[in-house]
C-alpha cells in the first residue's frame, strides 16, 4: 500500500487542498483510496461529505483519525494522510514511521518561508528522513509568480537539498473544487487548463521510484 502524507508545522499552506486533490487523482486512476483526516478542524472530511452529492466519480473512503486509529481495508492501495499543524520534535518521527512519501506545500509569505525552514531542518535530521525511509519534498502553494515574495520562495525552495517539485497558483478553482467535493482534475477542462499543467511534476515525482523509501541492501553472508 503506497502512503502519501501532507504536513508543514504551519497552517494555513494548503495540506487539505493536496490531500484532497491526490486522492481523487488516484481514484480518478482506478485505485481504492483511503483519505485519513488527522486535523480536528475535518477539512478533508468535509470535501468528501460534499464529494457525496454527485454520481459517476469514484468512491473515496475517508476516516477521521483524531477519533479512530487508522486501519486500512484490505485491498486499499493508497493512504492519503492529511496531517494538523503544529508537530515538531520527537512527535516527527512517530508520525513519519508508517510513511513512505512526505510533501510539504509551502505559502509565499516570510513567515511561511521561516517557518518552512526550521521545519525541514527538523525533518532531516529525523530518523525516518536521513535513513531515506521516507521521502519529502516541496511544494509552492497559492503563488503570484510575478511578485517579489514570490521570487524570495523560490529561491529559498531551490536552495533546499530536497526536491522542489512546482508552483501551484493562486487559482478560485481550488476554492470552487472543495466547495464541491471535486478533484481539479474533476472539473471542466477548459477551466482548470492552466491548473492542470502545474499539477504534472507532483504526479511525476509520486509515480517515480525517487519518491519511494530507499531499498536496503541484502547482505550477503560471509563464507568462512
């Protein structure tokens, strides 16, 4: 079963937008997707109780995970995990434990690009990170690319010895797809064009083996 989580130790950066729009890619593939909601806030939730309202788009089945331990169905094939702010130290590395793939979106403002910063600093020294059993990488969110804040992320995003994979802008298409329980890949193309193009290095990177924990070597054992 392929793990996917979405975390940043700041709110407010776009995680439930990720996680949501993952998981309908997936099922939207033909896989069965579970949408694990461990924020008691219940944004993912949400998206799937207005996901309800519509015929002919693949099932997703969500579990709120601040009140139930997360126990995927047999047959589940990807575990999106939609993670609250607010974790750091210690509380990392039991999070990360069961996680093959770690993205981080990030907004264009100082306080996010600080906050990001001691953030990855945390993630990679953890065990999970720097043994490369779970991999991470970045993700602009909600940018306006000809602006200087914008320019300052990106620089800093480039700068990180971690995959920075794209820039997501500022688009209401984000805004009307939760309101409707809908990927951006769900809705009409002729709107989301532009949103679409973006979204490639995401669905790239998780498809590709460098988004997977590193295989350890078998040892062979030694002829006496």
């Amino acid at each position: 079963m392929r793990t996917i989580m979405l975390m940043n130790s700041k709110g407010g950066c776009g995680k439930t937008t990720l996680a949501t729009n993952i998981a309908a890619w997936f099922a939207d593939e033909g896989n069965k997707v579970l949408l694990a909601d461990f924020d008691p806030q219940g944004s993912a939730l949400d998206w799937l109780a207005a996901r309800q309202d519509y015929t002919g788009i693949p099932d997703i089945v969500g579990i709120n995970a601040v009140k139930e331990e997360v126990h995927p169905a047999k047959g589940t094939e990807y575990l999106i995990m939609d993670v609250p702010s607010g974790i750091h130290g210690k509380e990392i590395n039991t999070v990360l434990r069961q996680v093959q793939t770690l993205i981080i979106p990030v907004m264009p403002s100082p306080i996010d690009i600080r906050a990001c910063s001691r953030f990855i600093q945390e993630l990679l020294v953890t065990r999970q990170v720097s043994r490369h059993r779970t991999r991470i990488a970045v993700v602009a969110n909600r940018v306006r690319e000809n602006t200087i804040i914008y320019q300052q992320l990106e620089k800093f995003l480039n700068s990180l010895n971690i995959p920075f994979l794209t820039s997501l802008r500022e688009s209401q298409n984000y805004i009307r797809s939760a309101e409707q329980g809908l990927g951006i890949f769900e809705m009409a193309p002729s709107s989301v064009y532009r949103d679409l193009v973006q979204w490639d290095p995401i669905l790239e990177w998780l498809g590709s083996k460098s988004s997977l924990p590193e295989v350890p070597k078998k040892q062979t054992a030694k002829k006496s």
